[in-house]
C-alpha cells in the first residue's frame, strides 16, 4: 500500500491560492488516473484538478469554500489494495487519537471496496469517447450509454464535455419535477407569505438560487462568477474615465475573400475560417504601430507592455463572460491565430480553461456583432486602457468613389467601437489607433493566401 498526496498545482506565474468549490469525489470513492477530484476558482476561471494516480480517496484535507494555497495538499489518496495502520496518517495527529483514526480509515476501505463493485455503463455502440468524469455523472444520474450517444458535445471533435452532461441530465430532471414542487410554487404565488427557495429534487450544482415573491416575481441569486463580474464592472467604470470613438469599416472585400477560401482553408487546416481571427490581425498590428495604447494604469505611473497580449471576450452558456488571452498576438500568422481562437473559444464553453490562458492581457477586443448588436460601449478591462467591440457585418447601400464619378452600391460594413482610458489615452491617440485598424481591413488584399 502506498499513499498520494494530491496537491493544488501551479496555475500561472501571478496565482498564488484558490477557493476550493466543489468535491468531485467523497471518501471511499475509486478514482482514475486524469479523473478529476474537485474543482477550484480563482477571481476569473473555474478549473478541475486531476488525480495523477489510481486510487481510492481516503482523506479531504480541505473543505468547499477553503482558501488552498498552491502546492498545498488537498486530499490524500491509497494506491494498493489495502491500507496498513503505519502508512494511512497524513498528518500528525494526538497519541490517544490514532488508534480510533485507523478505524475509521479501515472501515472506508470496506465501504471503498463495496463502492468499485457497483455496475458501470454498457459498451457505446459507436467509438465515440467519453471522459472518466463524463462517465462518472453519468453513472451517478442514472445515464444511459444509450442516452449519451444521443447528447450533442461542445467539445473537440464532438466529444460531450462536463457541462454538455450536466445541462441534459438538468433539462432532464426539469420536465419530471415533482407535483410536491410545483404545489409548493402555487401556493407561494397564491398567498402573502415571505419568499423562498423554490425546491428542486437533486437539482445540479449549476443551478441558480431562485425566490419566488408573493405576486409572483422571481428573484435569482447572482452566480459567483456573476457577483464578480459585477465587481469588476464597477471598479472599472469608477477608475477609468471612459470615452468612445467609433467609426465604420467597408470590409467587403474581407466577407469575399473569407467566402471563397473557408472550404480550403478547414479542409487544408482541419480549423474553421470566423471573421475573429482576420480582426485579431488587424488589432495586433494597430497595437505595434501604436504601443501607447499597450499600456497598463498601476496607480501613477504607466507600464508599456513588451508584449501584445489581446484577450477575447467570449460569452458562456449560462450567460456569463470570460476572456481568454492570446499571448504574442502580433508574433501569429492568420492559420495560427485561428487555431489559437478556436481552440480558447471551445475550451471557454467547457469550462477547461488554465488560470494562465486568462491572464496578462494588455488588450481586449469584444464581438458584440455576434449577438446582432450594430456596435457598444464596453466597459475596460483592468488594468487595461483600451478595448475594441466588434459590430455586427451588414450590407448597406454606399457611395462608391471611382475614376469615373460616384456610384450608390451595395457593400459590407461594420462599425468599430473603441472605448479608451482617458486618463492617459487623449482622443488623438484613441481614434488613430481605431483609423489604424479600418486601414488594415479596408487595404485586405483579396488575392492574399491564408
């Protein structure tokens, strides 16, 4: 019998603890080598931690909401078949307590052993591949392998992610919810009474903390990233004095060119061609011709960054934001910036984001178009001074300057909105650097190869 002590990694050269969220795996329970035992949160992204080994969790050193420290231990776990009364202390204890200890521990091995000998998923009719933490909820929500074949996935190559599971086994849960629950719903909407948690029999951890008043209104509690989120907006909006310029973007020539070379692009790529990627381009050369805009604020004095970091704001399922960051943006060329988006962007909506992928940004570009929006006003992201949001492509009627008179077309246009710290970034700056990035759209060469 040996014993492993699972300790909270290194998650990047500026984390230094994380909140502990949520245990994946109670005592007793068998764990998989790469099978994830709880979850951690740092200000900005949740992430799993694995085990490095195969075992059966014996102790939790820490409890949900704990503070852990990296290099911490967080949990220990056996890897023989039996635990031996010399090896199973992790950490020093009272003389008259040890005995009682090794007790406990030997019956957890009992309880352990009848744990593994519990049935598991049928064979998949199909090779498709599930994660051991996809099958483990699986197993415990009473999934069917039949049922997961059916699940579309979120993640790479199609493979169902953590939240895929999740939210079915939720959507599921929600259309047989109990008469008891909807009694309770009524009779709160009917009468004077203070509000209350609506119940939910086994509802998922995702699910969000709802009230329902007397006259029917629900109240829902803000989820922790939200309650951040919020934070952060308002500390933003309190420290940088805000200004915006805009201006609109004839980039026609950019949706031909996308047009005709997407095919060959993801087949020659394996990757999808998004309009992203082209405007992330374009943004990391406006940042090197202009550097003053790659700034930090640290109280009175001005960082110039020596790196073009840009992150990419990009909306998750439950409605929250994150931002990925594409380090050395202006060292990519277009294939690998698309792989780097693509790839961030999945792992944003499964939730398999690094601390480190959300850190040093110098700049942050947004695509409000994606949701329909013509342009906005968004909000800097700290210590930053500046940030881009993308405007919805539209085809509208245009002048159409040539050699022999102007003429009224059709063309694509966008709006860019830049919003910039005008603490140090004066109007001058600000709108030649959002100049700067029309010009680089507008001169697309449309005979360019990708």
């Amino acid at each position: 019998m040996a014993k492993f002590e699972l300790k909270l990694p290194k998650m990047g050269e500026s984390v230094a603890e994380a909140t502990l969220t949520t245990w994946l795996k109670e005592v007793g329970d068998e764990i998989e080598i790469d099978e994830a035992v709880f979850e951690i949160a740092t200000d900005k992204v949740d992430s799993e931690v694995p085990s490095e080994v195969d075992g059966v969790l014996i102790e939790k050193l820490f409890n949900v909401d704990d503070v852990v420290k990296v290099g911490q231990t967080v949990a220990i776990i056996s890897t023989g078949d039996a635990i031996s009364e010399t090896t199973v202390i992790t950490k020093e204890k009272e003389e008259p307590e040890i005995q009682e200890s090794i007790q406990e521990i030997e019956k957890t091995v009992i309880i352990a052993k009848d744990t593994v000998q519990a049935p598991v998923l049928g064979q998949s009719s199909t090779d498709r591949f599930y994660s051991p933490l996809v099958k483990n909820i699986a197993k415990q929500e009473g999934v069917t392998i039949e049922e997961l074949d059916a699940i579309i996935g979120t993640g790479k190559e199609g493979r169902v992610s953590k939240n895929d599971i999740i939210e079915y086994v939720a959507s599921k849960k929600n259309k047989i919810e109990t008469k008891e629950t909807v009694k309770v719903v009524e009779e709160v909407a009917s009468k004077n009474i203070e509000p209350i948690a609506v119940p939910k029999q086994n509802a998922p951890k995702v699910a969000a903390t709802v009230k329902v008043e007397s006259n029917g209104n629900e109240v829902i509690e803000l989820s922790r990233m939200g309650k951040l989120i919020a934070k952060n907006m308002v500390e933003s909006v309190s420290t940088s004095a805000h200004v915006q310029s805009f201006i609109e973007v004839d980039v026609t020539t950019i949706v031909n060119w996308r047009n005709n070379v997407k095919n060959a692009f993801e087949k020659q790529e394996g990757e999808k061609l998004t309009y992203t990627p082209i405007f992330l381009e374009a943004v990391a050369k406006a940042l090197k011709k202009y550097p003053l805009m790659n700034i930090s604020v640290n109280g009175d004095t001005v960082i110039k960054k020596k790196n073009i970091n840009i992150g990419m704001a990009a909306a998750l399922p439950d409605g929250n934001l994150i931002v990925p960051v594409i380090k050395n943006a202006d060292q990519l060329n277009l294939v690998g910036m698309a792989k780097v988006v693509n790839d961030l962007a999945v792992r944003s909506r499964s939730n398999a984001l690094k601390p480190d992928e959300i850190q040093d940004g110098t700049y942050t570009v947004t695509n409000v178009g994606t949701f329909g929006s013509v342009f906005g006003t968004p909000i800097i992201n700290q210590p930053q001074v500046g940030i881009l949001a993308l405007g919805a492509i539209r085809k509208v009627p245009s002048v159409i300057e040539t050699s022999e008179g102007d003429f009224i077309g059709v063309r694509s246009k966008m709006y860019l909105s830049h919003s910039y710290d005008h603490r140090v970034v004066n109007g001058a700056l600000g709108s030649m650097f959002i100049k700067a990035v029309a010009d680089y759209l507008e001169a697309w060469d449309i005979n360019r190869d990708f």
